[in-house]
C-alpha cells in the first residue's frame, strides 16, 4: 500500500473535491485504481516511426496496413504449418485490403460460404493475437458500433475450447448465414489495421515529390494516434497556406520540376491555368531546357508539348521565385542571406553571372522579365498572376483543413518515452554546444528555440495576433525553409538559383551545418538529449531529412546507436541514391527494429496478386526485459492518476470529503 502524506492531501483538497465528483465514493476510486494498476502490466504498445514520405501514399499506406511486416509475422507464427505461402499471401492481402480483395474473391470462389467460414476464423485468431496487449476497453473502442458485442464475444472465446466450439461455431455460421460475412470480415480487418500500431510518428516531409500528399493528410484526418514533427517541405507548405508569396512559388516551382501537379489541382483545387497562359505567351519561343521536368512517375502519359508547357511554366514560375525572394531578403537584412544567389549579379550585356569579382557561365540568359536596372521588381503580369495564385491557396478549404490538422498534432519536436524526435537537426556551435538563435524577442538554443520557433508558426495563423507580428511569422516560413539557422535546413545556405542558372557545380555547394558534422559523437548526442530532457537507458534522437546512402555503406545508426536516421528515401527521386525505398523504425515492448523497404510496385499490384513489399530488419536493440505500460511516459502519467487516487481513498476514509453514495 502507497504511503499517504497526509500534509499533501491536506495542501491538494481542492484537487481531491474535484476528482469525488467523477469517483463520489471509496468503491468507485477502489475500482479505478484496480483498473489502472492492471493497465501497468500490460505490454508497452507498439510504435512506428516514418520520416519523409514525400507524397508516396501508395508506399506509405501499405506499410501502415502490414504494420510494417509485423501483420505477416503474425499470421506466418498463427498458421505455418496449415497454410502454405500462397495462402499466407492471399491472408495477408485481404486483412490489408480487405473490401478490394473481397470483390476479386467473390467473382471467383465457387464455394462462398465455406470461404467465409474458413477466413472469419482465421482472421479472429489473427486479431486475437493483436489485441492480447490491451485492455478490453481499448479493443472495445475501436470496435464498430453494429458489430461490437459479437465481435467482442469472438475475440475473448477459444474457438477449440470443448465447451465453447459449437457456440463459437455458431456465431460464425450465422454471420454467414445471414449475409453479414463480408462486412463482418472488413470489421475485423480494420481493428486489425486500428491496433497493430499503437502510435504513429512521422518526422516530417509529407510534402512534395510525390503524387499523394494529399491522400496521405485524409488519412491523417480519420486517424487520432499519431504526432509529425514538421518538416522542411511541411514548413513550404504551411507557409503557402498562410499567404507567404515565396512559400507559394516554391510550392509550384517543385511540383512542376517533378510534374506533380496531382497534389495541387486534384488535391486542393489551385487554379493553375493563370500560370500556364503567362507562361505560354512569356516563354513562347523558349525551349527552355533547362526547365525540362523530372518524371518521377509514368513517363508515357506526358507528350512532348506536355513537358514544354510544363517546362515553360516551371521557369516562369522560377523567375517569379527568386525575385520575391529578394525582396524579401531585403525585408529582413537582420536573417544574413545575402549569399544567395540573385538577378543583380548578372551581367546582361555579356551574359555572365558576376560574383566576388568573378565571372561564371550561364546556361540560361533569356530572361525577358526582368529588368536589369531593377531585377528584383514584378512585371505588371507577373504581380496579377501571383495575387490569382495567392487567392487560390488562400482559399482553399482543403488545403487549410490540412495544415490545421498539422498544427492539431504537430510540433518541432517531440519528447516520447525517452526519444528525442525532430525532422533535421538542432543548431550547434563549431564546438558541438547548442547555438543560440536570434528570435525578434530574444536569443535562443535547444529545447526553448525548438518551442519558440512553433509559436511564430501558429501564430502566422491566429486572426487576434497583431497584423505585423503575424505577418512576420508569415515570412517567417521562408526562413525556416532556407536559413542557416533553420532547424529544419541545416546548410549555411541555398544553392537554388546557382543550379538553375550556373555551369560550374562549385557554386552549387552548400555547407551542412555543425549538427551534421557531431552527430557521430556519442558526447554531443547526449548533452542534446540532456538539452531536451530525453530520460532512460534506451535514449535515442531519431530523425530524418538527409537520405541514408546504403549503396555506399551508409548506416542508419550513428554515434553508437545513439541516434538513429530513418530517412531511407521513401520518395522514387531518391531509389537510385539510396538504393532502398524507406525505412521504418518500430519500437515494441522487447526494443527496436529499423526495418529497410524495398521498392512498392502499386496498390493494384498488392491486391493482384497478393505481393508486399520486401522487407528486412537492419537494427535490433533488445532491452532486458519485456516493457510494461508502467515504463512508458503514458505509464508515468497513469501512475500520477493512482496516486491521486489513493489520496482521495485516504481523505474520504479520515473524513476530510465526504463520500456521496448512490
């Protein structure tokens, strides 16, 4: 029995009063706390970590569904030696896609009921094995309303048990019998989906790239167990949704570069024809080489006068990019980015770019736009078609719901059972030590920075914040996006213009920071974790941001296993760089597996003919023992919930509060 101070009950009766009004008596308070020490004891939930997915949906999705080969773990352990590996396969692929395979299923088996039969079987004793690490409260909530009692009966009876076989036998025949076998079947599929992973981290990039980003934040939507650490494509994102002109034109300028524009127009409705009539009139006569998009996906689909429209847009949008960024560079003379590369080095009567006295080749001159004795000023067509674009983000309602849910569960970083989360870096100085940062209301490092730099964000979006305060935050954005100090960039600056308009790849060179350069010292990761107060045995920072390069022997695991980086380059731009296609890291009660992935093939590939991505375990780091609730940062709070708990047991028992019956 917990010993009771009883001067702190005294100095938290008010606390105490409060809480008698949900457990009015001695019984009530007597049975939480039962119920909340046997929650202690259960296994510690699973947790998936992902970074960078860059739109890819499809591959992201599937991971989700397989729990990144855990679901076939299990149902390889549950029926190995009755099923063989097509079966296994067909099992996996209907528990992953449950309504798609069904339809394939039922214009093909002749025999329908015994089908059923067989497979609602199989499936509870998969979702048995599931749901064994959780109360059934838990279990219970994520059970549909319609189905939850029978559902519930047939997880919490064994179906080989003598006394039981013909009632669960029966429960299954007349699911079958009335009908009820397809929907019961994708029910117990989606509890099968809604418990395998406990909770969901996503460190950062869900933009850009790819063709779904999107379909990936719908999905965000329907899901509450899940927090993203902001990344630096999220932040490009965020900022256009906020109005920041830059943001929003290096939105467009990646999505054409790639020739995604599936994001834009189906996804959020951005009106891109005011972009392709300037852009066809302006650049009419331009081939515009070296504006030729990167196809990522079906390069069959784009005919050439697709690509040079495509083409045409992307410079047009370009130029109109790197002049606002000017300007807005000399907003803010007090972010240092005079280093970057900007229209007035150029010297158009040669037709060189001169730089620290310097002359370098251009590989592209034909600049009709701009204006030499004023480069960084917008042509009268160029200020109307960047307020359409302006507008058209501004109000899309889609694109706003999205970024909400952003900030809803979203953060610079997280602290989580002793993981320290963030997408790229924190700024250190050349000795390793945390860098202070210049915010407008101060100096800042670490943890204090982190947070600081997250209320600018939100506030770019809050209407009672003072107009230039918020348009600050707005700006903001940009900052995030290509400053030195950024933690979200971590280079000392931006190569953009350079690779666009230079020649000689020594101006493309960008610096990474200090980070990159420590993150190998076991010392340096720790006093960061110390910095951010990420407590434990198995501490770890884990992010993503730059790509692993397996193909060259790259390990995810730096400075002894102290950090770890998950960036395996879910996006298809980085396959042939990386040579894998992501990486997951899965935190369960026995420790840590990164798992590597293979390339995904498509979603109808998947449900076709039953094929999953390949996947291998990298990293294994077992703890000692099996972790309980009670270890977890959850458990932590639990345990503050009992405590209470036994103080209001001894206050109603040394008659300090009354007890309220019935």
């Amino acid at each position: 029995m917990q010993n009771i101070d009883p001067e702190r009950v005294s100095q938290d009766i008010r606390l105490l009063q409060l809480l008698a009004q949900t457990f009015p008596c001695i019984e009530s308070a007597s049975s939480e706390i039962i119920n909340l020490e046997a929650i202690q004891n259960l296994p510690k939930g699973t947790e998936h970590f992902v970074a960078d997915i860059h739109g890819e949906h499809e591959a992201f999705l599937h991971i989700l569904r397989n729990a990144s080969g855990n679901i076939k773990r299990k149902v390889e352990e549950l029926f190995s030696t009755t099923l063989n590996q097509e079966e296994i396969n067909e099992l996996c692929t209907l528990i992953y896609y449950p309504e798609q395979k069904l339809e394939m299923i039922e214009a093909q088996e002749n025999d329908l009921p015994n089908f059923y039969a067989r497979t609602l079987l199989r499936l509870i004793q998969v979702c048995q094995s599931v749901t064994s690490k959780y109360t059934r409260s838990k279990v219970r909530k994520v059970l549909p309303r319609q189905y939850a009692y029978i559902i519930e009966e047939l997880l919490h009876e064994n179906p080989f048990d003598d006394d039981k076989e013909a009632y669960f036998g029966r429960i299954i025949e007349t699911i079958v019998q009335t009908g009820q076998s397809a929907n019961f079947i994708i029910a117990i599929c989606q509890v099968i989906h809604a418990l395998s992973i406990d909770q969901l981290h996503i460190l950062g990039d869900i933009y850009d790239r790819g063709p779904g980003a999107h379909i990936i934040m719908d999905y965000l939507l329907e899901r509450q167990n899940f927090d993203v650490q902001w990344g630096n494509h999220d932040c490009l994102w965020m900022g256009a949704a906020a109005g920041n002109d830059c943001c929003i034109a290096t939105v467009l300028r990646l999505s054409l570069r790639y020739a995604n524009m599936t994001t834009l127009e189906d996804g959020y409705g951005i009106n891109l024809l005011p972009l392709a009539t300037f852009a066809m009139t302006t650049y009419e006569n331009d081939p515009c080489t070296c504006f030729q998009p990167q196809l990522l996906q079906d390069k069959s689909r784009h005919s050439r006068k697709d690509k040079l429209l495509l083409a045409q847009m992307h410079k047009a949008i370009t130029v109109i990019q790197f002049k606002l960024e000017a300007q807005i560079q000399q907003q803010h003379p007090e972010w240092e980015l005079k280093s970057r590369g900007t229209f007035d080095h150029i010297d158009f009567q040669r037709g060189v770019y001169r730089y620290e006295g310097k002359d370098y080749e251009m590989c592209d001159t034909y600049l009709p736009t701009v204006d030499p004795a004023d480069p960084f000023s917008l042509t009268a067509e160029e200020s109307e078609l960047v307020e359409k674009l302006h507008h058209s983000f501004r109000v899309s309602d889609k694109l706003q719901r999205h970024i909400r849910r952003l900030f809803q569960h979203g953060c610079m970083y997280n602290v989580c059972n002793g993981n320290l989360l963030f997408h790229a870096s924190v700024p250190l100085n050349a000795d390793g030590s945390l860098k202070e940062v210049s915010l407008p209301d101060g100096k800042f490092s670490g943890k204090e920075l982190m947070h600081r730099i997250g209320m600018i964000m939100r506030s770019a979006f809050q209407r009672e914040v003072p107009t230039a305060e918020r348009k600050y935050a707005r700006d903001y954005f940009w900052y995030l996006w290509c400053g030195p100090d950024s933690p979200l960039f971590g280079k000392d600056r931006m190569t953009t213009f350079e690779r666009y308009f230079l020649t000689d790849k020594s101006m493309h060179t960008e610096q990474k920071g200090y980070y990159f350069q420590y993150r190998n010292d076991p010392d340096v990761c720790d006093r960061i974790l110390d910095a951010f107060g990420a407590q434990g045995t198995y501490r770890h920072i884990i992010n993503g941001h730059v790509p692993v390069h397996v193909t060259r022997g790259e390990n995810p695991s730096k400075a002894g296993g102290k950090l770890m980086v998950i960036d395996g380059g879910f996006s298809r731009a980085y396959h042939q760089t990386t040579g894998i296609a992501g990486y997951t890291l899965v935190y369960h009660s026995r420790g840590f597996q990164l798992i590597q992935h293979e390339p995904f093939t498509s979603t109808k590939e998947a449900i076709r003919n039953g094929s999953d991505i390949k996947s291998s375990t990298q990293i294994v780091e077992m703890t000692g023992h099996r972790m309980r609730v009670r270890d977890t940062d959850k458990g932590r709070e639990i345990q503050a919930q009992i405590d209470d708990l036994r103080n209001l047991v001894y206050a109603y028992r040394h008659g300090l509060i009354k007890e309220q019956q019935g």
